[in-house]
C-alpha cells in the first residue's frame, strides 16, 4: 500500500467573494479572504499554519511571503508552484511531502484571483518575449491563449471520432443545471438550453461561446494536515487517499506526442493506485473544464471509457443533477466561477460533498470524489482521489 | 495605422533558421543519433541531449493535424477569420502556422498542405501553408520556395 494513503486530510475549506468584486479589490484581499475563512472552517488558529502554497494569476512573484505577512504567519515552508491551472493541485501534493518529510505540520493552500475586475485578461493570453520559443514559433500565427490549444484538439477530436456539437452542447448544459442549485454560481439563475449553445458564436472554432469557462474574480483556500491531528478540528476529516502529477511542456503543443493522449493517461491510474480506488468507487467528479472538450479527455484518458467515447458518455445526462456520474457539482468554470485557474474550486467542492455539506448540490452518499486539473495547455495534470474517514 | 502583426526576433539558437527562412528554405534540426527531425529549434537533441544536430532542409509538405478558425483577434493587427494550424511535416516534427489561401476556411484534419512564406516586418520571413489543390490537370497548388508573398 502507498505508505501516504489516507495519512493526510483537509480539515478546512472556503471560497473567497466570487464573480464580479469590483475594482477596489485585490488579489490579496480575497486570499486573505478565503484563507481566513478555510481557518475558520477548520478551527485552525493562524499561529498553527507553518507551511504556506499559494499561487494567482496575476505577476505578483512572490504570493506565498505576501500572503504570510498580511495573515501574520510566520510558515516555515513557502511553495509558489507555477504550472497553470492545476497549481494548487501540485501544491497539494507538495505538501503532503513537506509534512511527511517533517517539514511543516499544518499547510495552508490558496488562490485568489481578480482578472476580471482588473481587465487582465487577454485573449492572446500574456505579452511573450519575441525571442522565446513561443514568442517565435506560436505568437506570430495569432493564436489565442489558452483557448487555442483546447480548439485545436476539439477540432482533432471531432475529425477522429465523429463527435457532435450537441454532445459537447449536453455537457455544458448538465454543468449549468448544478449552476442553477448554487446560489454562488454566476449563472446561478441562467439555465442554458441546446438552441442557445448551439447559436453561441465561435471563438475560435470549434469552440463555441458557451464551450469555454467564465472569466470572474474569485479565491479559495484548504488547510491540511495528518489524519490523525485532523480529528481535533471542526469537520470530519477528509482524507487524501492518492494523487500523481505529470509535467510535460509549456503550452507547446505541437511538441506532444499526441494531443489527444493526455496527462490524465499516466496520472489517472497512479493517483487511483496510490489511493487503492477503482473508477468504479468514485462517486463525485470534479474535473478542470475551462473548456468542454476537457472533461471529455480527462475521461477517456482516465479509463472510463475507450477513445472517442467521451463526449458521447458525458453529454447525455448522466452528469446532470440526479445522474449517474455527478460532474462539476458546482457548476464549473463553465458556469460557477473561473478566475484564471480552477483547481482550489476542484477540491473546496469534492471536501464539503465529502462532509455531507452541499445541501441540494448533495450527492447522496457520496465516499469517493476525484479531483482532475489541467495546467498551462496540457503541459502539467493532476489527478487526487479524496476519500471519507 | 494598421497595428503590426507579431514578429518573431531570433536568438543565437535560431538565427540560422531565421536567415534560411528569408532565402526561402525551412530548416530543421536532425539528430543522427536519434535519426530524427525536432522543431523547434535549440541547438541540441531533445531526446538525448546530444549537440551534434544539423539543419536539414524540410522539403516544405505536411498535413493538418489540428486546426482552429479565429473569430475573435486578439489585437487590431488581425483580420477574423483566420486558420491557425498545428502542421505534421512530412518529415516528422509538427509546428504551427497559418494556413492561408481563400479557402482556409474550409480546412479539416488530414488536408495536405505545402509551405509558403509571409513578409513580416523588415526582416522575417515566416513559413506559413496552403491547402494543396488537385487540378483536373494534376498540377498542385504552390511551388514550396522561392515564394515569398503572404496573403
């Protein structure tokens, strides 16, 4: 057995302010304040945090000792892990190492980020350096960043597999339906229907409009530590039970060897090993979809079903609220919130469907969730199994 | 004024590439102890670390391996709709570019495409592709060098 399953648990949870919080606001503020308010979950004092994972979207360089000086910490272990989307998640896994290497005993995680009240926000994605790799051989030929590359494998999926429109359309419209029983989401009172998907423009084609994820502002935070200090705090623990990462590139994605193999293909069955979990346990998904094609091949390429199968499996129903196979319970980035990067939200949510605490978004007895996040265009993944006590 | 489309600005690594390009010809890297092409360029293998690569001529033909068609720039400098593609060479490598051609529009996964070149600024040359048409005649498309007008 993985001598790290189940060792260590997620005592607290929050989310900052979401959506639109307005100029006045900064990226710290809503660190801090998802990070007071996951200590708060927890019953975690601040002088007990000694390990600080923090990440924004913005070029703040040095979030984690920023953050530890407003919230008066004094962390013996600072990670700043840059690998996109799924940051947090490798932070996760960062820490799990850091406490079990004795490094640190209770990790705070955080992100928080205001790309939407501050405008930041940019369809070519970030000024490149005209002399670096991308800014030679991808920055010229206009691509939008990140949602070209997630356009050019729609566009490879749809050719090799026959997939339709409606199915990525049914995707999108389960994801909104969880949308609507939240009342944090941002379209919490917008129900999407097929005819409106299907006449959202393209962006970049394929990808539609309602295709690609939200941009707001918005945080959230996670304090760990091991299972058995976990039991003194507010909440039933939650367990990390396994998970696995890959990095592979940045956003080169001519350089993959197959863009529709993705990381989920190596990080699936080594977290789900690690954990001692088969797909068939997992009772709550919560899958990076900034766009509709990625929840598509994280599940071909986790094994749930075979290769061109995954649109088909995810766009009819089923993930829907009272589905067989609960998807993005809070609506996704496609229709919750998605400020820049969406792994913290994969967790916060999988750790209260874990407590029992979602309320109408409950999955009825849920024991199991997966979490799966991408980074940086396929460059970096993640994959964590979280488990009840 | 019309806002200026991106320009590549070559490094030490990639000035042989750069100056090939404006006489028309598109280099890449082979590995001969990996008898294999990588793009892009950075003056060693990639697989295994060795320094001994050398440029060798593409012979400028590929496929659409991936394709997307922008409708929203994200600058004044372009013009939507415009195809950006992640072309398989022939020779092995993939890179993107532009197809370009008044029926790039229409192109799909797997279209055989051949090189062409873009002005971009004073000094840059940049490989760009067409969609390669068959004639009743036979004939193809564009020659693949020696062509340096854009679209």
């Amino acid at each position: 057995m993985w001598a790290m399953q189940r060792r260590y648990a997620v005592v607290g949870v929050a989310e900052s302010d979401l959506g639109v919080v307005g100029p006045g606001v900064t990226e710290l503020a809503l660190q801090v304040q998802a990070s007071r308010r996951a200590m708060a979950d927890a019953g975690v004092a601040p002088n007990e945090v000694d390990g600080v994972f923090v990440q924004s979207s913005s070029s703040e360089r040095m979030p984690a000792l920023l953050l530890a000086e407003y919230l008066g910490l004094h962390p013996r272990y600072a990670d700043t892990t840059m690998v996109g989307g799924c940051s947090n998640l490798q932070q996760l896994e960062h820490a799990v190492a850091a406490m079990d290497a004795g490094l640190c005993e209770v990790a705070l995680i955080a992100y928080g980020s205001t790309q939407r009240s501050s405008g930041t926000r940019q369809l070519g994605g970030p000024p490149e350096d005209p002399r670096s790799p991308r800014g030679q051989f991808e920055v010229p030929y206009g691509l939008l960043s990140p949602i070209g590359p997630y356009a050019l494998a729609m566009s490879r999926y749809q050719a090799l597999y026959g997939a339709r429109p409606e199915d990525f359309g049914g995707l999108a419209i389960s994801t909104r339906q969880w949308a609507n029983l939240n009342p944090v989401a941002y379209y919490y009172d917008r129900p999407l229907s097929l005819s409106e998907y299907l006449n959202s423009p393209f962006i970049s084609a394929p990808l539609r409009r309602e295709d690609i994820c939200l941009v707001t502002d918005g945080g959230g935070a996670v304090i760990l530590c091991r299972a058995e200090r976990a039991r003194q705090y507010r909440h039933p623990p939650v367990l990390i039970a396994g998970f696995a990462s890959i990095v592979r590139g940045h956003y080169w994605v001519p350089g993959l060897d197959e863009l529709l193999t993705t990381g989920a293909a190596v990080t699936g069955p080594v977290a789900l090993a690690r954990a001692g979990v088969q797909l068939a346990d997992v009772d709550v998904w919560e899958i990076y979809d900034a766009f509709t094609i990625m929840p598509v091949l994280a599940v071909e390429n986790l094994g749930l079903c075979a290769a061109g199968e995954g649109a088909r499996l995810l766009g009819d129903g089923r993930t829907a609220p009272g589905g067989s196979m609960p998807l993005n319970t809070t609506g996704g980035g496609l229709a919750y919130c998605h400020p820049g990067m969406f792994g913290i939200f994969l967790v916060v949510e999988a750790v209260r469907q874990l407590r029992g605490s979602c309320g109408i978004r409950q999955v009825a007895g849920a024991t199991v969730a997966l979490c799966h996040a991408y980074g940086a265009a396929f460059s970096a993944e993640s994959t964590l199994v979280l488990t009840r006590e | 004024m019309q806002a200026e489309r991106p320009a590549p600005e070559p490094t030490p690594q990639t000035s042989a590439f750069w100056e090939a390009c404006r006489q028309g010809t598109l280099l890449l890297e082979f590995c001969p102890t990996c008898q294999a092409y990588q793009f892009y360029p950075r003056g060693f293998c990639s697989r295994c670390g060795g320094e001994s690569v050398e440029w060798r001529p593409s012979g400028g033909r590929g496929t659409v391996y991936a394709w997307t068609v922008t409708w929203r720039a994200p600058s004044p400098a372009w013009e939507v709709p415009y195809v950006v593609a992640v072309i398989q060479l022939d020779e092995g490598p993939r890179l993107y570019a532009n197809v370009i051609g008044e029926d790039a529009v229409d192109v799909a996964v797997g279209d055989p495409v051949v090189l062409t070149w873009e002005k971009r600024g004073a000094t840059i040359s940049l490989p760009q592709f067409r969609r390669v048409r068959t004639s009743k005649l036979g004939d193809e498309g564009t020659s693949l060098s020696g062509d340096r007008g854009g679209d």
